[in-house]
C-alpha cells in the first residue's frame, strides 16, 4: 500500500466517525453538503457510511475543511475555557 493510499484509508476512517456530526452541527443535509461541497450524493454518503470512495486525499482533505474538521478528518480541538 502507497503513502496516499494509506493516507486515504486514514482521512476515510476519520471522515467515516466524524463527517455526519460534523455537518449535523452546522445543520446541513447530506443534500446540501453535497452541493455546497461540489460532490455527488453518493460521495458523501459512502464518506459518512465508511464505504469504498475513490476519491483522492486532496479532495477529502478538502471536504474535511468544509466541515470544520482538521485536514486528517478529526474534530479541532476546543480553545481553552470552552465547553
């Protein structure tokens, strides 16, 4: 397995934990985050199901962004005194 291929199946892992929380605090439907996003339906949810996706890491990299995640698809940490 490659460094971007091992690099895609971690953002994958990640995005598959996080993506749907994620666009549910910004209360966004999986329609809507798809076209805001650029994506097709089906893309986002096989990220947010943990399915097979062939995108490349660029793009999910991305997609983590627009979520408000990190680019490896994680939560970013909180400021301190935040709840």
């Amino acid at each position: 397995m490659g460094e971007e291929e091992a690099r895609r199946q971690t953002l994958l892992g990640n995005l598959a934990a996080h993506a749907a929380p994620a666009r549910q605090r910004l209360y966004l439907s999986v329609w809507d985050t798809a076209r805001l996003a650029g994506l097709t339906l089906q893309a986002v949810e096989a990220i947010e199901q943990g399915k097979a996706c062939m995108l490349p890491p660029a793009v999910l990299a991305e997609f983590a962004a627009f979520l408000g995640l990190t680019e490896a698809g994680l939560p970013r940490p909180r400021h301190p005194g935040m709840r």
